[in-house]
C-alpha cells in the first residue's frame, strides 16, 4: 500500500523507515531541519529493531504527494489541529487515516453508540476543525506502544517495543484493518486488530494522565515518582480518577492500580513524553492527555480533584514559561 506518514518525528520516522525497509511505498510528512536530513540522507534507526537505513520521500507539503491508501497521523496531538485542513490532498476515495495520538482522540465519540454518540470535546478538536476536514468514517483508531527517540535529525533510537494496537471505532474486524495489519506485521511489527480500541486507549491513558503531569512538574522519572510515596499516593489518587470517567462510559479498564505502579517502576528511570517536551521547550499535549478527562468530568459531573490540581499546574507552567524552562 502507498503510505503518507503525516508528523514523521520520533515514532512516525521509525514506523516509515520500517514500512519502507519491508518495501512499502512510503513519503514523510515532516519539517525543519529533520525534514532536511531525511531528504539529503534518509532515516537511520538505531537500538532494539537493529541498525539500518533506508531513504523514502520526504516532504513538507502534502499536495506534492497526492492520494494515497493510508495516511498515518503519528504528529503530536497538539498539532493536528493546524495540520488537519492540510491533509486534504492525500485523501482519495478509498484512502483510510489511522489515527495514533496519545491521548483521547477527536473521533472517539463517533460510532460510540448511547447517550454520548457524536459528543464533541472542545479541549482537543477547538471548533471541530479536525471533524470537519477528516470524515471519521476514514479513521482506524491506532494506540501506539514502542518507545523512540530523536537522537538527531534523521536519526531515531528505538528503544522498546514494536505494538501498535489498531480497530475500527464500530468494533469490526474491517477488510482495511486487515490489509494495515499485514502490511505492519510484514515489516516486522506486531499488529493486534481490536475489537473494542477504546479499551486499549483507556489503558494507556490510565497511567499517562498520572505520570505525565506529575513528571512535568517534579521532572521526575517514572521509578522516581512511584519511589517517592507522596507522588505514588498522588498518581494513584489519579489513576482512581480516571478510572471513574471510563466506568461512566461503558469502560471496564481491568488493570489495578497496583499493577499501573508495579509496572511503572520496572520500567525505571524513564522519561515520560511530557517531561521530554517539556526539557526540550515543545508543547505539551496536555489537552489530549489530561485536558480532555477533565472536560468529561465537567459533563459527567464528577469532581476529579487531583486530576484538576496537575492539570491547572501545568497549565499554569506552560504559560508562564513559554516553553523557556
């Protein structure tokens, strides 16, 4: 299949580089001067998936590109509601957009089903733009796991993992799911078909919206943060938190919290993506990750207090420092 990854950083370069290695047709979406190295020099990973190169298009302007069958959205939430409108000349009529931000995603509500069918969160689609210009009877919903790094432009460090969880929003184990699939697995990532992907993104974000924010604020790894039993009380206050807002929507989350905290601290000294961003002066997803929980406990009526502390902390961190920390 011809893909377009769209926001070709850490995750999107090696998710392209892989792809293209096992020989799909694939063209970078990216900018700056990482966009430069992969055009003069191609992408170079590094680390667990082994060390190669390989030099597929790279781009800044999607109308170069044209249609494709699959455009990979791997940008980071904040940004998709600039890039959205731009997309436009990579769809074509049977083109799909598998969606992987971290996060809760625009189209989550669609095909839900129930009292909370096509709802609208503000907090992370401003004014339905990303609606409006993607129709989300393209969209697969995509959760990603591997660990990446941007060691330099053009230049990714794969650090773990090679699972990206992807299903339909109606639950069905789709003909499009399928092809995605193959093409993944063939390039040497595993590619569980879901039948029900708003689970797995509860999951992830369970233990996201605690460690993201905390990190962000104490600069602590993830072993730091579970050592330390005032912010491993506070994460778990959270995670209780969040967990209430997926029992309201029909979601059985079915990890403990024990468990989240265990496994936090076998992971170690790990840098959550908020922290990243944040020493690096990038902008957060904080909407995506712990905005929008919020923005649901206001509709649901649920207090969520900690979950409102580290959200207006950071919040407040992020307009006084501009990003200058």
């Amino acid at each position: 299949m011809k893909f377009a990854i769209v926001g070709a950083g850490a995750i999107g370069a090696f998710t392209g580089a892989m792809l293209a290695k096992s020989g799909e047709d694939v063209t970078l979406i990216a900018r700056g001067p990482h966009l430069r190295t992969m055009q003069e020099r191609g992408v170079r990973v590094r680390g667990e998936a082994g060390e190669f190169a390989v030099h597929p298009a790279a781009t800044d302007d999607p109308a170069a590109v044209g249609p494709v069958d699959v455009v990979l959205l791997t940008l980071k939430a904040h940004s998709l509601v600039a890039m959205a409108p731009r997309i436009a000349p990579l769809i074509g009529p049977e083109t799909f957009v598998v969606s992987a931000q971290n996060g809760i995603p625009w189209w989550y509500f669609y095909r839900h089903g129930g009292e909370w069918e096509g709802k609208h969160l503000e907090s992370i689609d401003p004014g339905g733009v990303i609606n409006q210009s993607i129709e989300p009877a393209r969209v697969i919903g995509c959760v990603v796991y591997p660990s990446t790094s941007l060691v330099e432009p053009g230049v990714v460090w794969h650090i773990e993992g090679t699972r990206f969880a992807i299903g339909e929003p109606d639950g069905s184990k789709s003909e499009r799911c399928r092809r995605l699939a193959d093409s993944f697995i063939k390039a040497g990532l595993r590619c569980p078909i879901r039948s029900d992907i708003r689970h797995d993104i509860w999951v992830k974000l369970m233990g996201n919206v605690a460690y993201n924010p905390i990190s962000a604020l104490t600069r602590a790894t993830l072993i730091d943060i579970v050592r330390c039993p005032a912010t491993r009380q506070l994460a778990a206050a959270i995670m209780s938190e969040v967990d209430s807002v997926a029992n309201e929507l029909g979601i059985e989350i079915g990890v403990s919290i024990e468990q989240r905290l265990e496994g936090a601290a076998k992971v170690g000294q790990h840098k959550t993506s908020m922290l990243q961003d944040i020493e690096a002066g990038r902008p957060l997803e904080l909407e995506a990750i712990v905005g929008a929980v919020v923005e649901l406990g206001d509709k649901m009526g649920l207090a969520l207090p900690c979950t409102r502390t580290v959200y207006a902390c950071v919040k407040l961190l992020t307009e006084t420092t501009k990003g200058q920390i």
